[in-house]
C-alpha cells in the first residue's frame, strides 16, 4: 500500500522531553534522524504538509556534574513541515519553525533535510530581542548566572550530517553581566 496525505494539523500540544546524560551514552548506537528514518522507511509515505500550531515544547538534561536540570522553552510555537516522502526527490524535507524562546523571545529556525541515509542537513535561524536573565534556566545548572544584559539579536546558519555539524553564528549584545557561580562545572560541561 501506499501512504499519501495533503495535510496534518497539530494544534496546543505540549511536548516535555528530558535526557539523563548520567547514563553512559553510546554513540555507536544513536537515533537516527528524521530524514534517515524516512529513507529507511519501506512503506511509500508522502504528507505535503504538516502544521503546528499553539504548542509549547521543553527540552530538559540532567548533566552529570549537576543536580538541576538545564531546561529550554520554546512557547507559542507556529511552524510548518514540508514534503516529508519516503523517497528520496529533488525536495528536501523542510522545517519552518516559529516561537518564544524561554516563553518571551521570538525565534524562528528553518532546516532543509534531504531523505538519504548519511542525515544531511542545513539551517539557519534568528533569536530576537531579551533579556540575558530569561536564560538563566539553561545555563545556572552548569554554573553561570546572568545577572543583567540584552541579547539584541543573534543568528546562525550552518550543515551538517549524522556525525557533525558546523556553521556560524553573531550575537548581538549590550551590557552583560554574568557570574560563574560553580566553575568546575563549566569547565566539564560541552556544549550549549
């Protein structure tokens, strides 16, 4: 059989993810990304599009040098997902994601993935204007707080596969104050 669908609509989800980064992790055994998964699909599937609309997402990790949780909030998010095939075509899966960031900044992403097994993909984004205060839930679990400042902007664009991911980013700022509250922390913590 096969699967064709012109439209899915999602609407005031609320989506909580956590990741315990106590556990050891195997890196020969990652998750495969969307598109990979497609490509590995045998059931013909195409939706044209797929809309999100009002839903509230939360990322969560406990890291292994804290007992906090790092926590990032996407709200009001309103983003669209095109051309999602199990086939391989000249159309790559596309991601158009907006929202709050930490439930006051917007923000928007946009990923292109093309269905194939090495998990290509590009992006680019854009985090607007806020208050450097509104972070402290992702960064005081690895030891810095923001006492003060504004994000005036920030962007970012780059590529990457399964195995990597480089690109570039500009932040915009004024008037940062930030205090490192447990600096082992930071010093073992990669990433973010």
């Amino acid at each position: 059989g096969r699967f064709y669908l012109d439209s899915i609509d999602v609407a005031g989800a609320d989506i909580l993810i956590v990741k315990d980064k106590r556990m050891p992790e195997n890196l020969d055994k990652r998750p495969l990304f969307p598109n990979q998964l497609l490509y590995r699909l045998d059931i013909p599937l195409k939706i044209d599009t797929v809309s999100i609309e009002n839903t509230f997402l939360q990322y969560s990790e406990r890291l292994k040098t804290s007992k906090r949780l790092m926590t990032v909030q996407f709200s009001k998010i309103n983003s669209k997902i095109f051309n999602i095939s199990t086939k391989p075509s000249r159309h790559p899966v596309v991601i158009d994601f907006k929202g709050k960031l930490m439930k006051k900044v917007a923000c928007s992403i946009n990923v292109s993935m093309p269905v194939n097994a090495t998990g290509d993909f590009t992006f680019n984004g854009k985090v607007g204007k806020g208050s450097f205060v509104l972070f402290n839930k992702a960064t005081q679990p690895i030891g810095l707080v923001f006492n003060g400042g504004y994000l005036n902007e920030l962007v970012f664009q780059g590529k990457g596969n399964s195995k990597y991911a480089y690109g570039k980013l500009i932040m915009k700022y004024q008037d940062i104050k930030v205090k490192v509250i447990d600096n082992s922390n930071v010093k073992k913590e990669k990433g973010f």
